[in-house]
C-alpha cells in the first residue's frame, strides 16, 4: 500500500508539498468562488484527473450513481495516508460543484452519475 501511495499525483516533491494553494487577496476585494476554482484548478490539474480516474473505477464497477462528495473523501483519505495526515492537504468543498461539472463536461457520458443543481453562487 505504501508504495501505492508513493505513485500519487501531486507528491512528487514529496509529502511537504501536497497541494498548491491560492492565494487570497485583501478581505477588501470580492473573489467569487468560480474565480478560487479556477485558480486552484490551474495549480493543482491532478486532482480533476484523480477524480476522473476514481469516477472510471465506480464505472466498471457498473455504479449507477456517484457522489463527488465520496470521491472528494477518497482524496483525502489517500493524500492523508500517504502524506500521514500533512495539514498541507486540502480540499475545500466549495469546488465540489466545479469538479462534477468539469467530470461530466468532459465525460458527458457520466452525466446519469452525478446529480447536479443550480449553482447559488458564482
């Protein structure tokens, strides 16, 4: 398993530098969480491939649905394995919904998978 763990995107630098994360600007300006997503997403690309590969998983194992909030806590509990428990890693929630419209934007076939609803938020 520990080898395993060792082949995990994102930890080639090893278990310090887990996940790049954004930075924020001044309380003073408004950041909207599409912009963080985007942000995070272009420094971290890994974790939508991540979340690809486990989605392809639940595929061939023939699920008829799929949470991103389970895909979300398989991340975590392997980068906190690996990386024994590296407050470094983190993925905030808030993108969850990004990363479900990125999966079925790219794989329209899993649409039926996931649920979706109206973003609240931009």
């Amino acid at each position: 398993m520990r080898g395993e763990q060792q082949q995990l995107p994102g930890l080639e630098l090893g278990p310090e530098l887990v996940i790049r994360q954004i930075c924020l600007p001044p309380p003073a300006v408004t950041v909207t969480i599409q912009e963080r997503f985007e942000t995070f997403h272009e420094l971290n690309p890994w974790v939508l491939a991540e979340l690809e590969t486990l989605t392809n998983r639940c595929v061939e194992q023939q699920w008829s649905r799929v949470g991103i909030a389970m895909l979300f806590e398989q991340l975590r509990w392997r980068y906190g394995e690996a990386t024994r428990g590296n407050d470094q890693f983190r993925l905030n929630n808030d993108f969850r919904s990004r990363y479900v419209r990125l999966l079925v934007e790219r794989h329209p076939e899993w649409i039926p998978l996931f649920s979706t609803r109206v973003l609240r938020a931009d």
